[in-house]
C-alpha cells in the first residue's frame, strides 16, 4: 500500500475503467484539476501495488474531518477493495468521522457503507467541515503504508 505514490496515474486509471462501461465524468480537465488539487494537499490517493505495479486504488479529497471518495479501479481481483480497507482504517486512525462514498452500492455496503439522510448528512458536513483538519493527517507523497 502506497499513499499518492502516484496520484495521476490513479486518477487516469479510474477514467479508463468508466469509459468501457457507459462514459467517464472524469474529463481531461476534471484530471487536470484533481491534479492541482492533490499539489495543493487536499486530494489524495491510496494505492495498491503488487509485484512492482498499481493493481488498483482509489482517490478523493479532504477536508476538515471528512475524506469525500471520488472514484476506484481494479486491474487485479479485490485491489480497489483493499485500498478502500486500508483508507478508511487510516481516516480512523486520523480523527476523520466521515468517509462519503457518494453513492450508496452493492459492492460499498458489502464494505460497511450506509445510506445518511441527506438533512442528516448536511449537517453533519456544516460541523466537520469548519472543525479544520487535525495535524499530520496524510504522510508524505509516496509514504509506503504501514497501518496494520
């Protein structure tokens, strides 16, 4: 496990899994700011690599206590989902006290995600938004993993 070891490839990776299917909503430009924003601090990815190359991962943004996942991808069996092990037991280990997965799925509530109502949610998001983010959240870029 890797944290940002490589951003841009993540999020490429991601765009490329979408296309088979319907389309992508991840645009060059979408990229492009994703990009900016991870060189800015606040997007992030956590990668799965297995013998030397991304097997699979996921990325998103943080802000305050809540990490908002924006998209995942598999090239070996189970990746995505042991980058999503590793990243929630992170933002648990880090004071985060929401992780959005945006939409509720199969595959996400097979991993322990639930559906909060959307007044619910709002408010919550009000609270943990302006709390600001607590010290030394992310490790340096590349920072093999060591969560246990």
């Amino acid at each position: 496990m890797r944290l940002a070891h490589d951003f841009p490839a993540v999020i490429r990776a991601c765009a490329a899994s979408r296309q088979s299917n319907v389309g992508t909503w991840i645009t060059p430009a979408i990229e492009a700011a994703y990009i900016r924003m991870h060189e800015l601090g606040y997007a992030h990815s956590v990668e799965t690599w297995i013998d030397g190359e991304l097997a699979g991962g996921l990325y998103g943004m943080a802000l305050g206590h809540v990490f908002y996942g924006e998209s995942m991808f598999s090239r070996r069996t189970d990746a995505s989902k042991i980058a999503f092990a590793h990243l929630a037991r992170f933002l648990e280990q880090h004071d985060f006290r929401v992780l959005d997965c945006q939409m509720t799925t199969r595959h996400l509530a097979s991993l322990g995600g639930t559906e909060i109502p959307r007044e619910a949610f709002v408010k919550m998001l009000d609270t943990l938004t302006r709390e600001g983010p607590p010290p030394a959240r992310w490790p340096q870029d590349g920072a093999q993993a060591a969560w246990t």
